[in-house]
C-alpha cells in the first residue's frame, strides 16, 4: 500500500451534510483553535466517504477544514496502516501474519485470498472487488488464524472457509462474522472450562 505519496482522485473532495456534522461534533470536544485534535476521525469520516481511501484532494480539504498545513494531515494519514492512500476493492482483506496465525495458517488463509479474490498484496482485483494486505497483530490472536475485511473480523479460518467467505461476498451475500468454527467469541472449543462443580464431576457429595 503506497505511503510515499498522495493520489489525486482529480474530482474535488466535499464532505456531505453528515459528515460535516459528525465532525463539528469532534471538533467541539476540543478548545478553540484546537480543531487539529480531530483530524483522526476527520480521516476516517474521509475514507468512509471516498469508497475507503484519501485523496490528495480529501487531504487538501481536511487541511483547510482544521487550519492545518497540509503536511501536517498527509504526516498523520501516512503514518496509520488505517488510512488507505490510493484506491482499495470495495472489499479490503487485511491478513494477519504475524506469529498466532502465521503458526496457525496464515501462509494457506493468504493463498486462498489470493487465488479467490484475484487480488494479490498491492494490487486490486480486476473486478475492483478486492484489495489485499498483509498485516501485523490485530488482537484477535486465540481465533487464529483470521481476517479483517472492512470493519469486521472473520476467525478461526483454514483455506476452504477462506474461499468460502469470499465467495459469498463475490455473490453479493452476508457471510457470518467472527469465529468460523462452532464456538461463541473466543470461548473454549472444546466447551466451557469454568464454573464445573468438580466435587459433582467426581462423584462426591
Ligand atoms: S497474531 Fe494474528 S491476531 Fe494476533
């Protein structure tokens, strides 16, 4: 994903009605002459609107927005993975790689990504679906391996269940979120594991 510089979209960039609001909001938190405090959310509010990345030209008006320097919102933007600098799939898959799911599969969650999606790491899908990532921890370590697509997280994946969900969202379908194995958030597999009357579980009274 380029950090290095900013992609002109060569439309101008406006916040709607919404957005501008919801930033008021964020920018009121702050003393007068503070606006800059919310460029964060002002960034993602951006992205949210520009089909999830930011333009030089959304830079531009975040800037005047604030009354910051434009060096100093493209500092912030380029700084945070969160921030997409160039165009994304309308479906960005962030693969974790780092040491749970890299020990628990990701070489064959990424591969599947790859081969489904169409999309490699740094090129989007032909169909303008899919942008692929490699990521570093997203703390969801005890689903591992796992995904981030968009806002939510898929876990407890292997290669099919990979495929599966991208399928699903080629065609346009809910797939569930969060663990893809029959087990609630992060609890044992295997079942509860606390809260046994052991003195029951031995045969005592
Ligand atoms: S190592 Fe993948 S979520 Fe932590």
């Amino acid at each position: 994903m380029n950090r290095n510089k900013l992609v002109e979209a060569k439309v101008p960039f406006v916040f709607s009605k919404e957005n501008k609001e919801e930033l008021d909001k964020h920018i009121s938190k702050y003393p007068d002459g503070r606006g800059a405090s919310a460029v964060m959310p002002a960034l993602d509010l951006a992205q949210r609107q520009n089909a999830g990345w930011i333009s030089k030209e959304a830079i531009e008006t975040i800037a005047a927005t604030l009354k910051m320097p434009v060096i100093k919102v493209w500092e912030v933007a380029s700084f945070y993975t969160m921030y997409n600098l160039e165009p994304v799939g309308k479906h960005l898959i962030q693969v974790c790689r780092t040491t749970s799911c890299w020990l628990r599969g990701s070489e064959e969650v990424l591969s599947s990504c790859r081969k489904y999606s169409g999309a490699d790491v740094g090129r989007p899908s032909k169909d303008g679906l899919f942008s692929l990532m490699e990521v570093e921890c997203l703390g969801a370590c005890v689903n591992a391996p796992m995904v981030q697509i968009n806002d939510d997280y898929y876990e407890d994946l292997d290669a099919e269940k990979m495929k599966n969900i991208i399928e699903d969202l080629k065609a346009g379908k809910n797939h569930s979120i969060g663990p893809q194995v029959n087990r609630l958030n992060s609890a044992p597999i295997t079942g509860a594991l606390t809260g046994i009357d052991t003195k029951a579980e031995k045969g005592q009274s």
